[in-house]
C-alpha cells in the first residue's frame, strides 16, 4: 500500500533582485511561526511595509538563512536579463514514527524510528528584472500585492486546515523535525533511492 501523500501549500511569490531575500526568508518565517512548536519569543521582521512574525531560534534562522543564500545564488547564476527566472524552495515537516515490523529488515535495519512527512509547503519563487524606473514601479507594486496575499493565505491555509497535524507524543524541544529544501523534485521511486 502507497504511503499516504502529505497536504501540499503553493505559495507564489515575486520579488526583484533587491527586496527576495528579505521577502523569502519573511514567508519562511510567518510558516515556521505557525508550525515551529517548541517555546519561542516572538519577534517580527518588516518587509516592504507589511510586519510577518520572526521565529526567534538560531538554529533555525541559520537554517532559513543558509537556504535563502542557497536560492539567491542559484537564481542570479541563471538571470537573464530581459526575464525573468524562477525557482522554488519548500519546507517539510515529519513526525518521528515507530518502524513496522520485527526483527531485521531486508537491508538490515530492524525497529527504530522513521520520519514521516505530514505537511509540506512549496514557495515558488519568481525573481524580476526590471530594467526602467516605470517598471520597478510596477514591480514594486505586485511585490508588496504578492506579499500580502501569501501571508494571508498561510494564516488561512493555518487555521482552516488543522487535522492532519499529529499528536506530539515526546517530550523533545521540537516533536516535529523539519527540512527545507531548493528546487524539490517530484517524489517517485526513482528520487527515493537516489537514481534521479
């Protein structure tokens, strides 16, 4: 029996070379405040006139920080200059699970824990290139519209979607581990056991 898919969140993002690490690491901010549930202390980031929460962790800013560095060089490395490029980076989050099953597996590996992932969120990123003052206008326009948007729709997406999210049943700082990751390829058997 195929294991059961978890709910993917497409959020859209567009940005100009100047304001997408600030946007990016503000969604991946406002997700993590909504999923991130050990103790944290609030803080907020102001981007383009809109405040999102910050979740105050360093481990955790390090891990947003290095990805969107990640993102960052992978888009200019492939700018053109009359379009624009995109590319996407997604969080996942798993619950630690009891293998099935006794004694040793095929491959050796007998009883012990699996991460299962439960929730994954995939922000498209679009980078802009504007080449005139007319049209950083305008794209400054649609960066804080977009902006806006993808907040509000992952406090909606947060509250209106509530009953995939597992029991916490330990008593570790974060029950629910976590990845982010660039430009995810499609799961098939193929990406699992690392051919693709």
């Amino acid at each position: 029996m195929e294991p059961r898919r978890p709910p993917e969140y497409i959020l859209e993002i567009f940005a100009d070379p100047a304001h997408v690490k600030d946007i990016v690491r503000g969604i991946l901010h406002t997700i993590f405040f909504h999923r991130y549930f050990p103790s944290i202390r609030p803080s907020s980031l102001e981007v383009l006139d809109l405040t999102l929460p910050l979740v105050n962790d360093p481990e955790l800013e390090t891990l947003v920080d290095t990805r969107v560095a990640q993102l960052i060089r992978q888009l200019s490395s492939t700018t053109s200059p009359n379009s624009s490029v995109r590319g996407q980076i997604a969080v996942q989050f798993f619950e630690k699970k009891r293998r099935k099953g006794g004694g040793l597996g095929w491959f050796g590996g007998g009883k012990g824990e699996e991460e299962v992932c439960w929730e994954v969120w995939m922000v498209e990123v679009t980078l802009a290139m504007p080449r005139t003052e007319a049209e950083r206008t305008k794209v400054l326009k649609a960066m804080e519209m977009t902006l806006q948007k993808t907040a509000m729709k992952i406090v909606t997406i947060v509250n209106q979607y509530k009953d995939h999210i597992p029991p916490i049943t330990t008593s570790e700082a974060n029950p629910f581990p976590y990845q982010i990751v660039l430009n995810p390829r499609s799961e098939n058997w193929g990406t699992r056991i690392g051919i693709f």
